[in-house]
C-alpha cells in the first residue's frame, strides 16, 4: 500500500482487528479433517475466491481454509471454509 | 507441579481449561484430586453441551426475540461521543440483520498510530486530511451576473487552519472546471468565466464549485476528536474504510466502522462476521439487554455461511430455503406459491415448517432419529 505522501509500508489486511487468523489446509489435513467430521467437502461453510483475505493468502477454488478466530465463549475456536468461485 | 499436563487429556475448549488452571492454581490440590477435578469438571462441560438435534435457530430467534420488544423506539440517540448522532435501539437491530447497504448514520472509529496518537495538534493533523473540507468552508464564492463569472476570494485564515495552500486551492479548481470554463487568477483572487454564454452553465458551475471537495475525504463529513485514556482517538459522521486507510497517521489495523457491508468488501467475510456479533452486541447492550453471545454468534455464522451476506429475511436466509410451503409460510404467501406453481417446483417436505403445515412429525429432536433394523446381519 502506498501512502498519499509517497511513503510505502508492507500492510496486511490480516493485520486487521476484526480478522483472524486465516491459512490454507494441506491435502492430507483436509483428508483427515474431512474424515473426522464426517462431511464432504461440500457440506463446509464457503468462502468467496474474491474474498480480500483468500486474495492476501492465495488461496484457490477447491482449497480449504482454515480459521483460527478469538472467541468470546470458547477463547479460541477453529473453523473452516470452502474456497469457491 | 503444573496442571497443564492434566489438562492437556481432555478436549475442552481453551477458555474452559485457563479458568479451571486458575482454580486450581489457587486451591492447589495434589495430582489425583486435580484429576478427579477435571474430570468432574469435564462430566459438566460434556452434559452443557448442545443436544444433537436441538433446535438452536429457534431458541436464538427467542431469546433475541423476546428482548427486542423491550427495545426503545426511539431512533436517535447521543451515544458515548457528543454531538455526533448515531442510530441506536431496535432500528439499529434491523439494520444490522437486514445488512443495509448503506446505513442512516455511518460512523467510524479511527486509531492512530503511536507517533500521532499521544499529540492533540498531530492528531488534529491527521483529522485535517480526514475530514471533507468544501471550497465554501475557506473561500467566499461570488457570482457576477454581468461579467459571467465567479469569483473566489479565499481565506487566508481557514486555509491556515486547514494547512491548505493556495497552489493546492488552483490545481483542484482546474481539474474541477475542466474545458466548460477558464480560471484566470488576479492579486490571490481566482475569477472563473464560463465559456458558454448561458446562465444555467454558470449557475451550475457555482453549484458545483461551492460543494468542490478541497482537502479530506468526500464521504467523511465530520471528524471529532476524543482522548480516550492515553491516546486520542477520531471519530467521524460518514465512512469510507479504502480511503482512511491510506491516509498518513491512521493506525489501519485499529480502524473501524459500523458499515458492516463496508467491512466484507474491504476485509473480507469473515471480519464481517466479527462485526455483526460487535454491532449486535454492543447495541443490545446500549439498551440494557442481556443476550447470550452464542445466539448472536449463530446469527453471525447463518448469515455468512455462504461466503457472502446475506440479510435475515425474504431477501436473505428465509427467502432462498429450498421448500416452497416454508418461504410461503414466512412472507408473501400468494407470490411464492404461485410462482412454485409456474416453474413446476418441488417440495420433498424436508423441513421443520412444511411439516408442521401438512401434520408430520418434525425432524427435530427425537424426531429428528430413525432406527433402521438390519435383518440378517449377524455380529
């Protein structure tokens, strides 16, 4: 990102408070993750190719991703999403 | 002796496990009644959690029900900043759940970065580059019916105050007019002259040149500055994440706004749904209500479920269920059993509300289980 004064700094949106931790699962994690709730890939919540972070951490369509959010009842809690068109 | 590795047996969630590890810590009980503790602490956890197929949608929608009509009808309120309005109470509510694209009253919240953030004057800085300043605010505007011009006398004090300079005043000047007229400066007073020979031209010019955006941005009205603990923190009427983020001093990782449609397009669906459990929060809270998280949370993850918002209600999560007699049932009745009925739809009675309508058990609960014998099968 570049600044109006012509001063550029690295910023990730990442960064941001109101996001969290976002990462791409690997192949065999997303085997065993699958396996372990029972699902298919399908059944998981989606998240949106076009979505700024999938952009910022490069996801594909296809790819799983992993959400590691701050909690409010449980501290932390993870979730998942399904990248798609 | 640490806890920890007791701890670390049982699948608890990882607010759960400090709060026990605090106990503990205090009571400091020898290993195997630690581990009794757990244990029973554990047996607890495990029966306080959600049955399976208990109707979660429907409790939440109560107990966020129930309170909502307590909710003020009042609109507007001065809520923690003064002078700056902001839509409060059960209108907020809707707003929130209904995702409005834009809402009655954009406000953000922008931190600053520690260089800016200790000093009034640097934070005055920055809420300078922030805050829409027009041509109106440092010039007096003229229209010249004779000659066919405008001329703009600026002020020399508020653009001092502004940290505005002159040659900044022409070169926006210039890119505003453009081809429809000329802009001849005398003795530090800039005179415009329409080419057209027409009064509405110049008329509109006038209009135009009076609303002219000089400094700051269009979207941000109004900035006002507050001292919250050690820091100074800004606080606007409008919003526009893209833009402040890109201005000098803003601590963008700390900026807010209560657009929540804004914060999916700029950070994406899942900050998104941080904002909507924050903004339905902290507005029922305003009101002295007490509702529990876990119902607004599954608010939250309903409606960003499918990577994009979608609002509660015919446009949104009610309208798009697959059964016909369920979205019939919520709104508009007539329309979508009609068109059910010209495009030939089916409905597989899946649901809670199609069965409730024909007098079937509902799949919930233990309605919600089926046994299936297998016959001659033998372990």
């Amino acid at each position: 990102m570049v600044f109006k004064g012509g001063r550029s700094m690295k910023v990730s949106l990442q960064d941001h408070v109101l996001v969290p931790k976002h990462e791409i699962l690997k192949e065999e994690e997303v085997e065993e993750l699958l396996k372990l709730l029972r699902v298919s890939k399908e059944q998981l919540p989606k998240i949106k190719a076009s979505d700024p972070i999938v952009k910022e951490i490069g996801a594909k369509p296809g790819d799983v991703v992993k959400i590691t959010r701050k909690s409010l009842t449980a501290g932390v809690s993870i979730f998942y999403r399904l990248v798609v068109e | 002796m640490s806890y920890d590795a007791i701890l670390k047996e049982y699948p608890l969630p990882p607010s759960v496990k400090q709060e026990i590890k605090e106990e503990l810590e205090r009571l400091k009980p020898k290993k195997n009644v630690a581990k009794k503790i757990v244990d029973l602490c554990y047996q607890a956890y495990l029966s306080n959690l959600i049955e399976p197929g208990e109707a979660v949608g429907i409790v939440a929608a109560q107990s966020i029900g129930e309170p909502g009509t307590q909710m003020t009808m009042r609109t507007f309120h001065y809520a923690g900043v003064a002078e700056l309005n902001v839509t409060l109470g059960l209108p907020r509510l809707i707003e929130i759940l209904d995702v409005r694209k834009n809402p009655s009253t954009p406000m953000m919240t922008i931190r600053l970065l520690p260089e800016y953030a200790k000093d009034r004057d640097k934070a005055r800085e920055v809420a300078n580059r922030i805050e829409a300043t027009h041509l109106k605010d440092v010039a007096e505007i003229e229209v010249d019916l004779r000659e066919m011009s405008i001329t703009i006398k600026p002020d020399r004090e508020a653009m001092n105050k502004k940290d505005l300079t002159i040659d900044e005043l022409r070169e926006k000047i210039e890119k505003s007019i453009k081809k429809g007229a000329e802009l001849i400066e005398e003795k530090g007073i800039f005179v415009v002259k329409v080419k057209k020979d027409s009064y509405k031209v110049l008329m509109d010019t006038f209009e135009e040149l009076k609303e002219l955006v000089v400094m700051g941005i269009k979207e941000i009205k109004r900035v006002i500055i507050r001292k919250e603990g050690e820091e100074y923190v800004l606080y606007t009427e409008g919003s526009s994440m893209k833009k402040v983020m890109k201005v000098k001093g803003v601590d963008f990782t700390r900026t807010i706004t209560n657009d929540i449609y804004e914060i999916y397009e700029v950070l994406g669906i899942e900050a998104a749904r941080t904002a909507i459990i924050n903004e339905a929060i902290s507005t029922l809270e305003e009101q002295g209500l007490e509702v529990d998280v876990r119902h607004i949370m599954l608010v939250a993850d309903v409606m960003t479920a499918d990577g994009e918002l979608r609002q509660i209600g015919r446009h949104g999560v009610a309208g798009e269920k697959q059964s016909i007699l369920a979205r019939a049932a919520f709104e508009m009745t007539v329309n979508n059993l009609l068109d059910a009925a010209v495009r030939g739809e089916v409905d597989y009675l899946k649901g809670i509300t199609e069965n409730i309508i024909i007098g079937q058990p509902i799949k919930l609960g233990t309605g919600d289980v089926e046994l299936i014998a297998r016959l001659g099968v033998r372990r």
